[in-house]
C-alpha cells in the first residue's frame, strides 16, 4: 500500500508532466481542430458534412480528480506514464447532422493517418453506442463497437502526431442529436453517476429519442436526394 503522502507526490509529478506539455497540446489539439473546420470536402463545401467543431483542455483541478478517483496502488498513473495513460487531455468534437455523414469523416481521417501520414492511430477507433442499427452501420465500416449500457453514443480517435511523441488528442464524432444526450448526461451524471432513479431513466429516453430522431433525419434527407 502506498502511503497518502507518496500517492500524492506522485499526482503532483503528474501534473507537472502535464502543465510541462500543455503547450504542445493546445497547439496540436488546434491544429486537429482547424484541420476539420478547414476541410475542402467536410466543413467548407457548399453542403458541408461537417456542422462544428469543439475542443477543450483538461482541466488541472479536474484532472486532479481523475487521478485522485482512478488511483491503483498496484499501477499507479504518475509523470512517466500519464500520458500513455490518460488520453483525453487534449479533446475535438466533431458534430454532423446525421448519421450517413459520418462515413465520410471516417474516410477523411484514415487518408489523414494512412497516406498523408500526419497523423498517427496508437489505437483502433472505437464506436459507442447502444443501438443495433448504429452497431450494424459501424461494424459495416470496420470499426470496433462497444456497447454501453449508460446509453454513450460517440466515436473515438486516438491520435498523436507521430508513432514516438507523447501529445494525444482525442477526437469524438458524434451527431448533434448524440451532442444533445451527452452534454445532459455530462450534466447530471458524471463521473459520478446519479443516484436519482427517475433522472436515469428519463436520461434512458432521451437517448432512444435520440436514436430516433438521427435515423428521421437520415431518412428526410434520403428522401430529398430521391427526389432531385
């Protein structure tokens, strides 16, 4: 058992780690961000894919919390592994409309890592989700799934910007129906969940709204297509 002192000397170490790299991970989280908001086929063609883009910076105190809550006597997140470790410090949201759009924000970021080599994967994108259509749309396109009872709805990339550097940027993609869950669910139950039987529950129909209205608007505008 590591003594409370120890534990909290390494938790120090550990965010003096981070605030020694925090400029390197601003300016590569903006560089991921304006890459998305720029894009010629995603965010600035005449019908853009792309809706908006988020990013933020952990922070510190927050931070602090984590590793306060995660601590493992036995494996221990400290300044030489933190940012192994923990992934999110730098995070993009990328929010879209519907869920057919998203096929091709997938392209767009595997030509990113795969041929223009200015990105690196350390990890397989993954796809949250609850619903079984999303999970067939995702399996179709090669993506590992997993399935979250808490009703998440997003998909995560891992991203570095080459195979040795420490900086990580975590990207999500989501619609902005998913956008709409998560920020209540960030809201009322998390990190901690709620203790509220009703708010859970009415957190669980907001989701299969949610799941409904993405697949309306992935019809109206099928639809519309069909139409011209």
């Amino acid at each position: 058992m590591i003594p409370d002192i120890q534990r909290e000397q390494h938790i120090d170490d550990a965010l003096l780690a981070f605030d020694n790299k925090k400029h390197e991970l601003i300016l590569f989280m903006e560089g991921v961000a304006k890459w998305f908001a720029a894009h010629p086929k995603l965010a600035v063609a005449s019908c853009p894919v792309i809706h908006s883009v988020k990013m933020r910076l952990k922070d510190r105190d927050h931070l602090r919390e984590k590793l306060t809550r995660k601590w493992d006597n036995d494996a221990p997140i400290d300044a030489n592994n933190l940012f192994d470790r923990v992934t999110d410090l730098a995070g993009v949201r990328v929010l879209h409309i519907h869920q057919e759009q998203f096929s091709l924000i997938h392209k767009e970021i595997l030509d990113k890592v795969n041929n223009l080599k200015d990105w690196h994967l350390p990890e397989s994108p993954k796809a949250y989700t609850w619903d079984p259509e999303s999970l067939e749309f995702f399996k179709n396109l090669e993506i590992e799934v997993n399935v979250k009872e808490s009703f998440y709805t997003s998909v995560h990339y891992l991203v570095r910007p080459r195979v040795d550097s420490p900086i990580c940027c975590e990207i999500q993609v989501r619609t902005l129906f998913e956008e709409i869950w998560g920020e209540v669910d960030h809201a009322l139950n998390y990190p901690n969940v709620s203790n509220n039987l009703a708010c859970r529950e009415q957190l669980r129909v907001l989701a299969k709204l949610v799941g409904a209205g993405s697949r309306l608007v992935d019809s109206i505008f099928r639809t519309s297509i069909e139409s011209e």
